[in-house]
C-alpha cells in the first residue's frame, strides 16, 4: 500500500470534540516516523486551526495510481524547529485502507482550454478552442461554440494552464466526453462535460491545489457557501 508522499495534499478529519470537522493541509515533509503538515485550514470557515496535541485524525489522500486512500493518526507534539508546521503521526502500510470511490470537489472557474480530437469518419484532427465552466480534480465542464463537432464518448486530448500561486503550470492529458448539453437559445454556446482518463498525478494534484486556492478566493469574496 503507497504512503502518502511530501507535497501532496491531504484531507484530515477530525469525528468528534471542539475541532470536529474537515481540514485541508499539505505535507511539508516526511520523517521515519512522522509526517509534517502544514497549519490545517478548516473546510468550512477557511480559517488556519492548529489542531491540539492528541486530537484523533482520519487522513484522506489518493495513492499514485489516483486510489482513494485513508488511515488513522494522531496529532503529535511538535519537535522540530518549524513552528508552522503541524506533526502527524505516520501510519504503517498495513494500516492504510483503499476507498471505492473519490469525489472531488468542484468550483467555478474560466480557464483557456484546447481540446484536440479525431474524426473517426473523416480522420480528420480537430483544434478545438473552449473555456472552462467549472473544474475539478476529475475533470472540466467546458463552454464551446454551437458547432464544435463534440460528441458525447468522444476521447480527446487536453491542453490548459493553471497560475499556482504566481507559478504558471501547463497541465496536458487525455479525457472522454460524458455530455454534450445543446443550448435552447440559438446564440447561446453549448456546454460539455468531461472527465480525465489520462492525467499525470503531478498535474492532478496541481488541478486540486488550484481548486483548493480558488475555493478560498471565492469564499473571501462571499461568492460560494460553505456546505
């Protein structure tokens, strides 16, 4: 069973008390026996809360082969020199359980997307120029013209960027077409919707620190609710 490794992020729930909740954090680095998380950020209220020492933690990540994955631990005290970092302690790989299923979260965003795909009839390529709706680690609802030959099954390449706080990633990949949903009003644009079936694990999790920096944004702004 794969370990949960630094730079990756991570949900941690915490199931009863005064802390009980969801919280988003990174992992800074990883020890013999300890794993070094940033401050966790609460879920609902966006705010940086240090968690006690003792508190109990359900820690929910996803191996490299994109595998939900979670284990149990505990917040330990802090003996290294960063005090910004929070200490959790690492599970044995025995103790790491596989999930069946992964939702992601999904927000609003407007990104520039080339959507590449072949004519099976005519083999003829297609460059297809879309903007996001919304995006998430599992795939994009993309806005695009009334006649963009898009069908619903359809296997297409992907190509887009993301600014990560002031860092500029392009993210590449292959994804399949789930709907194609045809606007009522003539001038208006359809829209699709589609999920990643090839996607590297590094640009899937720079996709969930960006939706994760824009939950943020959007939250501060009073633009999205906590559930």
């Amino acid at each position: 069973m794969s370990m949960p490794s630094a730079g990756q992020f991570v949900v941690l729930h915490v199931s009863e008390g005064i802390f009980k909740g969801h919280y988003h954090a990174q992992i800074r680095e990883i020890k013999k026996q300890w794993l070094l998380i940033d401050i966790p950020v609460n879920t609902e209220t966006q705010i940086f809360e240090p968690l006690p020492e003792g508190t109990k933690v359900t820690v929910h990540f996803s191996d490299a082969k994109d595998t939900p994955c979670e284990f149990d631990s505990i917040i330990e005290a802090n003996l290294f020199k960063d005090v910004h970092l929070q200490v959790i302690r690492k599970p044995e790989k025995e103790a790491i359980r596989r999930k069946q299923r992964r939702e992601y979260v999904r927000v609003p965003a407007s990104i520039s997307v080339e959507l590449v795909l072949m004519d099976l009839e005519t083999r003829k390529i297609h460059t297809i120029p879309s903007i996001t709706r919304d995006i998430s680690g599992g795939g994009l609802s993309l806005i695009i013209r009334r006649d963009s030959p898009v069908k619903t099954g359809d296997l297409a390449g992907f190509r887009f960027r993301l600014n990560v706080d002031g860092k500029i990633h392009e993210i590449i990949g292959k994804t399949r077409v789930l709907k194609v949903s045809k606007a009522s009003d003539p001038s208006a644009r359809n829209t699709c919707s589609l999920k990643f079936v090839e996607i590297s694990e590094t640009n899937r999790q720079t996709i969930i620190q960006y939706v994760y920096r824009r939950q943020i944004e959007l939250r501060e702004r009073g633009w999205l609710r906590s559930k």
